[in-house]
C-alpha cells in the first residue's frame, strides 16, 4: 500500500479507537473470544468484498505481513 495522507491517518485512528472502546464495552466475552470474534470477522468483510476469494486471500496475507513484532 501506498503512504496513507494525513486525512487517512486520521481516519485509521478514529477507526482504531473507536475499536478499542468497544473491545472495552464487550471485556466480559473474555480477551481470547474478542480477538477470535474480530479475526473472523474482518476475515469473512473480506471475502464478502473482494472480487475473488483469490483477491480476498491475498488482502487477509497481506494484513498478516504488515503485523509488526513488538516483543
């Protein structure tokens, strides 16, 4: 992907925050079961979005590599 534009950074964190708080609204579910719920989630808005299940695989791949490793 291409350098995000100030608008698009601003927009990527509102989208995270508002992702954070609500991961606090829905603690009780437990930390395992919210990232579980989530992966599969943004998985399945994938594949419902993508051209091809090729096209959705290569997205989902991509997402994974971006991860950065802080530990």
């Amino acid at each position: 992907m291409s350098e995000p534009t100030q608008k698009e950074i601003e927009l990527h964190d509102k989208f995270f925050t508002g992702l954070l708080d609500l991961i606090d609204e829905v603690q009780e579910l437990g930390t395992h079961h919210v990232i579980y719920f989530g992966i599969q989630t943004f998985t399945q808005v994938a594949v419902d979005c993508a051209p091809s299940l090729k096209d959705a695989r290569a997205v989902i791949k991509a997402a994974i590599k971006s991860v950065k490793k802080t530990a």
